[in-house]
C-alpha cells in the first residue's frame, strides 16, 4: 500500500501521505487511498463501469488535486467507486495533460464497508514533491 494515513495532522478531516516511484504510481497511490478513505476493502470494489478522466492544468500539483476530486464527484453524482488502471501525462504547450482510465462499481452498501464520506479535496496542506526515491504527496480530505 505505497500510502498511509497520518492521524496528528487534521482532527476533523483525513490527512494521508502517498508515494511512489513515477507520477503515474504517486497518482494512483492517492486515488486508492481517497476511494480507501470511504470504504474499508478496496478488493471488495469490481472492476464493471469505465469512466476516463482528461484533466488538464499549468501546475502539477492542481493536476493532482482536480484528479482526486474526479473520485469525490463520481462518487457523489453516481455512487461510484472507482480505482485507477493506467494514467499517461503529456507536457503540450506549458500546461500537464493527465488521461486516466478508472474503473469500478456502484456503490453496494451489504458488501462495501463504508468509512467516512468524503465531501472535498482541501488545498489545506496540499503537497506535490519530488524526491529522490520519485514522488510523494501529502493530502487532507474534509469529511
């Protein structure tokens, strides 16, 4: 699990730190603990709906941060919980392209254990670093 979640951080909101060697594992890494922040297993999530995001932005860390409120938004418009299984980013013209491929299922309350509901990404704290090991982000959600 290339994240953890860092309890001394926010008292009424969910901090988590994920990492990962490229920017395609560090995204994918934060998707699943978003989605991990709502319900216990991830495993208990079928892969039956694609949704594609294409998202673009001047900085990288807003890519992040409008990448992970895709989760939230499908989650709230169609019940559904989705996990990343590619992503591609582009540099054209000064601005970070993403392409991401998700997939998942509608909400299913008798085999999905539910957390907490997640109701935004915060800029609170939003961090995008590199480092020498590649990539790590530091990310609280409101709840």
């Amino acid at each position: 699990m290339p994240y953890e979640f860092l309890e001394d951080v926010a008292t009424a909101d969910i901090a988590f730190l994920a990492w990962g060697k490229d920017l395609q594992e560090l995204f994918k890494a934060a998707g699943d603990a978003t989605i991990n922040t709502m319900i216990e297993n991830l495993e208990s999530i079928e892969l039956k709906e694609t949704r594609t995001f294409r998202l673009e932005d001047d900085e990288l860390d807003l890519l992040l941060f409008n990448f992970l409120q895709e989760f939230v938004y499908y989650k709230d418009s169609e019940l559904l919980l989705l996990r990343t299984q590619q992503i591609e980013f582009e540099e054209k013209d000064g601005k970070h392209h993403l392409t991401a491929i998700t997939q998942g299922e509608t909400l299913d309350r008798d085999r999905h254990e539910q957390r907490v509901d997640v109701k935004a990404v915060t800029l609170h704290r939003f961090q995008l670093e590199k480092t020498n090991d590649g990539w790590t982000a530091m990310v609280i959600l409101d709840i």
